[in-house]
C-alpha cells in the first residue's frame, strides 16, 4: 500500500488514521518500539522543515530510523527513478518522497517493493491533511457536521483537504481566486462534488459566516517564492488575493479557529495579529505533524 493520496482509502479508513494520530500521541510508551528495525528512506527534491522533521523524528520514536536524502546528492538526479527506487526499495522499509512532479513519484510508486508516502508534490500532500482532520476532531471532539472554510490559491494542500473532508463527513467551501494549473485533479472534485459536502465560492464574507475553521496557506509555493522568473507572477497573485488575506476584518464576528499547514508568510495570506490570536491552532496544528507521520508509518507497515 503506498499513500500518493487519498483516492484508494475509503472514509472510514482515513477515519481510522486519524484516530489512530490521536491515540498515537496519547500513549506514545506503547509505541515505542513498533517499527523496531525498521528505515524509512526521505527523499526531498524540494526544501522541507515539518515534513522533514516529523518523519524522521517519528521513526525515532517508534523505534526505528530514517535517513534524509538530498536528491541532488544522489544518483536519482542522474538516472532513471525506477532503476533507482529498484535499488532503495531493496535496503529500505518505506519511502517518503516529497517530488516537484506527481508523475515521478507514480513511477517510483510503480517500482517500488516497499510502500511510497507522498510528501507534497504539486498535486497533494496528503500526510499535511490528516493533521489537520486530527487537529479539528481535537478541538472539536467530533469531524461529522463541521465547516472548514479555506481561502488562499486552490493548490495541493487545498486538494487533499477537500478529499480529507469530504471523505470524513466535514462541508469544506474553497475560496480560490487562482487556481494552481498542475495541481488540477478533475476526478478528485467531481469525486468530491457527489458527496454534497464541498463548494467553491468568491464570497469570502459570506463563506466564513458560520464557519468552524478558516484555513489559508502560501500564495505562493516554495520552489517559487525566491524564484526570479516567477517574480512577475509572484506579484499579480499578491495583488489579486490581498482582498482574500485573513485578517481581522474578514473574521469580524466569527469565531472560527485558524488554521495554516505553514510556512507562513505574514502580512500576505494572514495578519500577525491573527496569527497570534487566541483562536490561532497554527502552531498546535504543526505540532500534530508528527502524529500524522506515525499514524501514517504504522499503517502502511501494517502495524494496525
Ligand atoms: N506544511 C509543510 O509541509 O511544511 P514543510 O514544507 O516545512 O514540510
């Protein structure tokens, strides 16, 4: 089994990984020395702080150990990805890979002997989204029957929220003046769309009315935002979405908690002042990080 997305987990599955974060970080002793033995290769061809962290720090706690690899460092950037995932497949336990392309991280997925965790690439970041589920039945003691509103450019981490929540029982309404073409998954929103719990709507006032949270995330994805030759394009978006920033404006009489998978970049999509609010669960969210990743690690080495 490997974890590229959601699309082969039925909602009572992901239900369970949730859950299974949650019990994670009520009883870490228990878990201890559940991946006794075990290696999880990472292999990042993009930059990483949570991602990196989480997973590495979460093979240490369940007993095992992982091994981060710059994909520049490697023979991966010179050769063919399935002649050498046949290769790391073979010395490994698990693979976690964050790629710039869903297409290369399918080919590895296809060569693999062991099972392959999407780290983000432009289509997903799916280990992102069961923290945040986890992160809301927290607060919420249940995930049936909430909102979530998310504002900001209809992306990866948008995608997997809506499979997330959709699949999980939660109404998710997008407020996504852009929309990231490479992360485009026609079948995941119609997907969505039959289960009558998610809508894409410009009304950011009205959106956020009754909602349980508001979520934003970077306008601008990471392998861009230093980038010079997408420093035109860098500065139409952030004209286009400051009417879309959170801010206290937007959240005046709402009392949604605020929700941001990070990294931050203050003053565009959120306000500091909302950052720092104490309807803020951003930090606590991150935390969750690692309990997303041991969920993630103990099902896909059938430890549950
Ligand atoms: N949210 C997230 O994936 O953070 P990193 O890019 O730092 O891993």
């Amino acid at each position: 089994m490997h974890l590229i997305n959601f699309k082969g987990l039925s909602g009572q599955q992901l239900m369970e990984m949730v859950d299974k974060a949650i019990e994670v970080k009520q009883n870490p002793e228990k878990y201890g020395k559940a991946l006794d033995g075990k290696s999880l290769a990472m292999i990042f061809q993009k930059t990483s702080t949570r991602t990196r962290v989480s997973f590495e720090v979460a093979m240490t706690q369940l007993g095992g150990h992982a091994l981060y690899i710059d994909w520049r460092t490697t023979n991966f950037a010179i050769a063919d990805i399935y002649d050498e995932t046949q290769y790391l497949s073979r010395n490994v336990d698990c693979i976690m890979a964050r790629f710039l392309r869903n297409a290369d991280l399918q080919v590895m997925a296809n060569a693999s002997r062991v099972p392959v965790i999407n780290g983000c690439d432009e289509k997903y970041h799916p280990s992102q989204a069961i923290a945040d589920l986890m992160t809301m039945k927290e607060k919420k003691g249940k995930l049936k029957g909430l909102k979530l509103v998310y504002i900001g450019v209809h992306n990866n981490v948008c995608n997997s929220l809506i499979e997330g929540c959709t699949k999980t029982g939660v109404k998710i309404t997008t407020v996504t003046p852009i929309f990231n073409k490479p992360s485009r998954d026609n079948e995941l929103l119609e997907e969505a769309k039959k289960t009558g719990l998610y809508e894409t709507t410009l009304d950011v006032k009205q959106a956020v009315k009754d909602a349980d949270f508001v979520y934003t995330d970077t306008w601008v994805d990471m392998e861009f935002f230093t980038d010079p030759k997408f420093a035109a394009e860098k500065e139409k978006r952030l004209r286009l979405m400051m009417p879309y920033q959170i801010n206290k404006e937007l959240l005046h009489g709402s009392s949604a908690y605020i929700m941001h998978d990070m990294p931050i970049h203050r003053g565009y999509e959120i306000s500091s002042d909302v950052i720092e609010s104490s309807k803020s669960i951003i930090y606590e969210q991150s935390g969750n990080r690692l309990y997303s990743a041991k969920a993630i690690l103990l099902k896909l080495l059938g430890k549950y």
